[in-house]
C-alpha cells in the first residue's frame, strides 16, 4: 500500500514545521508513503489544494493558526472529504495504523492491499 500526501504550508514561515512532517511521515517504516511539499506561496492556498486533489492526493494544510492551536487541516482525496484539524502526532498515529499488517484478512486469510483513495 502506498500513500502520497501533499504538505502545503500556507506560508514560508511555516517550512519548518511541513518539513518537520515529512520527515516524521517517512520516518514510518512499515508504510511506503511519497510526501511532497508545495511551495507555490505565490498562488492562492484553494488553487494549491485543488491541484494536488485532483492528483489523488492527501492533503496537509499548514495555515497562519498554527502557531495558535498546534493543528493541521488534513483533507483526504475521498470525494466529498471535508478537512479535519488534527495535533500532529494525531495525524502520524492515524498514518501508521494503516499498514499492511492492519489490513483485515480476506476470505482465504491472506492481508489485501488497499485500493483506490490513497488513505481511506
């Protein structure tokens, strides 16, 4: 199973901390995970979301409050998906639990891979 996330901080200033995500979601060794990270500031933050959606992308939003709250607005490439603020190691937790190992067993008990949404 693979998953790609798209970590778009919503401002330079916030680099460090989408880096600081990357590196903690390859950190995650039983999960083959692509993470990139968008730096486009110059285009508005909807048009960078749109662009990685339609490339089937999760997408990790960093946006001017997190500072304030300790949150990221993860959306999910699931049509209709709505972003949900999660607490970082929330979110690695919630991405470690889907390896291959977690998979339930099909009929012949042998793990399937998951298809399709790259996360859910």
């Amino acid at each position: 199973m693979s998953l790609y996330f798209a970590i778009i901080p919503e401002f330079e200033d916030l680099i460090t901390i989408a880096n600081e995500i990357q590196s903690k979601l390859i950190a995650i060794s039983n999960v083959d995970i692509n993470v990139v990270i968008d730096k486009n500031y110059s285009t508005l933050l909807t048009s960078r979301i749109n662009k990685w959606k339609k490339q089937s992308n999760d997408i990790i939003t960093i946006d001017e409050y997190y500072n304030e709250t300790h949150t990221i607005n993860v959306i999910f490439c699931d049509k209709g998906s709505r972003g949900k603020n999660m607490e970082i190691d929330e979110f690695i937790d919630l991405v470690e639990s889907f390896s291959e190992n977690n998979a339930p067993p099909t009929d012949d008990g042998l793990y399937e891979k998951s298809s399709g949404c790259r996360i859910m």
